[in-house]
C-alpha cells in the first residue's frame, strides 16, 4: 500500500475577502486598488492619537447577506475586538476584528466534486479591517497603507476537506457564491482573496487529529492546491520515516514549490483580545436582517441543478448560463416560448453568442424578440425548414430583427418534403452520377451521402434531408 492510502489528510481553510465597499471599514477613505501609494488615507485608517472609527453600514450589510448566502445563522449581537500585535503593515499595532462574537455562524456550502455534491461546513463569517500592504525594494522597505482600514470577510471552514484538489474546488465554489452575491469582486490579482491553510494527515480510518500545520502566504487558488499537494506528502513522509510533527505555521513559495517553517507553537501569538471600547456591540433588527435576506440571490449550484431539470439542458449547457448569468436570463425569456428548450439553447449558445462576439453586440442590442428564437425551433421541429436554412434564417434575423417565418416566405425558403417533388430530384441526382451509384450498390456506403448532397444541390438546399435519404436508398436498393 502507498504513503497516500495509507494515510488522509484533514484540511481547514481560513478565507480572507475583501468586501464590495466604495469606502473603508472606519472612514471615509476610499476603497480601491491601484492608487498612489498612502494617498487614500486619514487619521482614522492611520491609527493616530484620538481618533474614532464609524463603522461602514454597508459593510455590516454585506458580511449578514454573505451569511445568508452560505446558510449561516445571524446571532442576534456581534461584537468588535481589538487583536493586539505588532507588524510594519498595522498601523494601529493592533487589528479591529470579530472574536467570540462574530456576524455568522454554522453555515455550510455544497459544491460539485469527483461525480458529487460535497458539503464542507463553515464554522464562522466574521467581519475586520485588513491591513497594509509591505514593500520591499533593492535597499529600502516601505509600507503602503492604503488597504489598511479595508473591510474584510474572514470564512472559517471546518476541517471537512479531505484533498488538495477538493479545497481547489471548495474555494471556487465559495468565490462563486460571493461574487453571485455582489458581496465581492473577488479579484485575485488585486489581492481581494487571500487564503491560509490548516492540515494535518493521520492513519486512515482513525479519529484522532494529527499535529496542525497552518500554512500562510497563497495567493491563489492553484497555489493552496499545489501547497496542500506538497505538505501532505511531506508530513506523510515524516510519519513514515518514523519522525514527530509539531504544530507550527509554515510559509508557502510559491517559486521554490515548498513550505518553509516560520515558527512553531511555543512562539505563538498571544494576540490578548478585549472588546474595542471605541465601538458598540452590532444587534441588527429583525426588520434590518429580513431586509437583507431580500438580497439573497439564487446561487450557482442551484441555478444550475434548476436549469437541468426544468429545461432538460445537459450539464455543459447548464454551466454556459450559470457562468452568464445574463446569457441564461435571456435564455429563460426564450424557454418560455417554446416545447424544445434544448433546440433553443443551441442556439443561444452557439449562435447567437457567437455573433454577439462577432460584431461586438451586448444582449440590449439584440434587434429580434425572445420569442423569436422559439419560432425558429418550432419551423425547424415542424420540417418547414432545413438545418442549414435555419441559420441562414438566424443570421438574417440577427442582422435585421425579421421573424423567422418573413424570412423564410421572402427568400422561399420552405423544405420540400413533398415526395413527388423529392423524387424527382433524386432521379436527376441518379441519372447524372452513374459512378457513385456503382459504388453503393457494390457496398460503398459512404457513396450515398454523395448522392444526397447532389440531391441538395439540385434542390437549392430545399429538398428535407431525412425524405431524401430515404428515397434514395428506396430507389438504389429496388
């Protein structure tokens, strides 16, 4: 048996998110990315002498709908604590946070894994500020305050995660979630996500949890996997090799592809939290809170399990308009007018999004109705025209807002499936390939699809496809 089967990985992670706020958590500075350095600061975000945070309402209003969005349970009081500790990016030398009191609490999130719907509990939400951001040049360092005071959503999950590529696809389900939420942008390149891990491995089949090994330091989602992929295989190899894991926090780099010990349990922080006397305990109304529930949106799994089942769409199709949340409300207008909802997806996801990106079109500049896509379905369902004549027909109407059945009568572009008309077709189709004629009746059946596409030819593309088969084989095999 290999070092992997023999033992399991047990994995928390620690999410950091900084929320969809136009200012900071205490002030009025401005939240945003990209600016001068230390110019969207003030004395409250810099921590200086006598100043008074004012808790950002909106924020408090994102960090509830966001536990609502991951089935939390919303406490009646929350509380804010001061964590004390010391680091160049702290300005204050100590961190505004929840502790014992956070927003949201006992909450899950479900998520597809390996064929599945996994479940990974989520212990809390809980709202703080972040801080500052170091930067380190050839012979100087500097500190750019201008994410200090930014509010941000710390998402603690229970050790429910069992794999490194398990916690790649629980933490993009969670960024789904939010960004669906309009809780975040979640943009990993502008630092609005970053993550730390808890794991430990143990025998499998055991319950007693091995020693916690907390990594910091990650990005991105690809560097938590290939971190996870690489402390498990280390710890396991301790183990194996007969050695003794101690709880420590160790850091990820990500260049090098290994952890690297920073300190272990003996020099943990003790941060001495105590309520911040500068602010009052967070006791929502009943009114505020179902306020806020009115924001719940319908979440990617859901949305895409409902479009499975209500319209009958494979998972892929599904997926397109989970991704596209507007691509998929257009499509449901569409579905409301037609029995073939499957037929009218095709379309709205390999035509007409092909032409949008064509020319360069937003869904407001679509020139024909909803309904219309539906009518195109029902006249290619119906036999009254042809696949090729259909998009030549969506084409026309995409150009121009025509109804598919103007189209077609202006440009004669009904199917023949009269079998007088068929057959005649076929006689001159016959008569004028004595070759590939040969060659089916001496067994080359590949000669058949020639003798329809001259059929077609003669027909203008006219003629229906599956009348013209059948007559020829009819007439070939008589």
């Amino acid at each position: 048996m290999s070092s992997t089967t023999e033992y399991e990985a047990v994995i928390g992670l620690e999410t950091h998110v900084q929320l969809r706020t136009r200012s900071k958590m205490w002030c009025g500075c401005a939240n945003e990315f990209g600016a001068p350095p230390n110019t969207n600061v003030c004395p409250v975000c810099l921590g200086l002498p006598g100043v008074l945070p004012v808790a950002n309402e909106e924020a408090l209003r994102l960090t509830v709908l966001a536990g609502l969005l991951l089935n939390c349970e919303i406490p009646a009081r929350a509380r804010f604590d001061r964590k004390n500790y010391f680091y160049p990016d702290m300005p204050k030398n100590y961190q505004i946070t929840q502790y014992d009191q956070p927003s949201a609490v006992r909450g899950w999130v479900d998520f597809e894994f390996e064929g599945a719907i996994q479940r990974v509990r989520i212990t809390r939400a809980h709202l703080e500020e972040d801080v500052g951001k170091s930067m380190h040049f050839a012979q100087t360092s500097g500190v750019d305050f201008n994410r200090a005071g930014v509010p941000l959503l710390e998402i603690v999950s229970e050790p429910d995660i069992t794999s490194a590529d398990m916690a790649y696809a629980y933490l993009n389900a969670l960024k789904d979630i939010l960004v669906f939420g309009g809780i975040s942008d979640c943009d990993m390149e502008k630092g609005m996500v970053r993550c730390d891990v808890n794991v430990s491995v143990r025998p499998r089949g055991t319950s007693q949890l091995g020693a916690k090994i907390e990594i910091k330091n990650m990005n991105s989602f690809s560097g938590v996997r290939r971190a996870l992929e690489y402390e498990i295989q280390r710890q396991v190899s301790v183990l194996k090799s007969g050695g003794q894991l101690v709880q420590s926090t160790r850091r990820w780099d990500d260049q090098t592809g290994v952890t690297e010990e920073m300190r272990t349990k003996e020099y943990a922080h003790d941060y001495r939290y105590f309520p911040d006397p500068d602010l009052m305990a967070f006791v929502p109304s009943e009114q505020w809170v179902n306020d806020v529930r009115k924001c719940v949106v319908e979440l990617p799994l859901a949305r895409k399990q409902r479009f499975m089942r209500d319209y009958k769409l494979p998972a892929g199709d599904a997926q397109v308009f989970v991704d596209d949340v507007p691509l998929g409300d257009y499509f449901e207008l569409v579905a409301r007018h037609t029995p073939n909802p499957k037929g009218a997806a095709n379309w709205v996801i390999n035509n007409m999004r092909a032409l949008m990106v064509q020319t360069g079109k937003a869904l407001k500049d679509i020139r024909f109705k909803p309904e219309a896509i539906g009518e195109l379905v029902a006249l290619v369902d119906q036999g009254k025209i042809s696949s090729k004549s259909a998009q030549e027909v969506f084409a026309e109407m995409f150009l121009t807002g025509e109804s598919p059945s103007a189209i077609v009568d202006r440009k004669g572009l009904v199917q023949v499936s009269d079998t007088a008309a068929v057959e005649a077709f076929c006689d001159q189709a016959i008569a004028a390939n004595p070759g590939p004629v040969a060659d089916f009746k001496a067994g080359k059946a590949a000669a058949l699809n020639f003798l329809k596409g001259q059929v077609m030819k003669l027909s203008r593309g006219r003629a229906n496809p599956a009348l013209v088969g059948e007559i020829l084989e009819k007439k070939l095999k008589g």
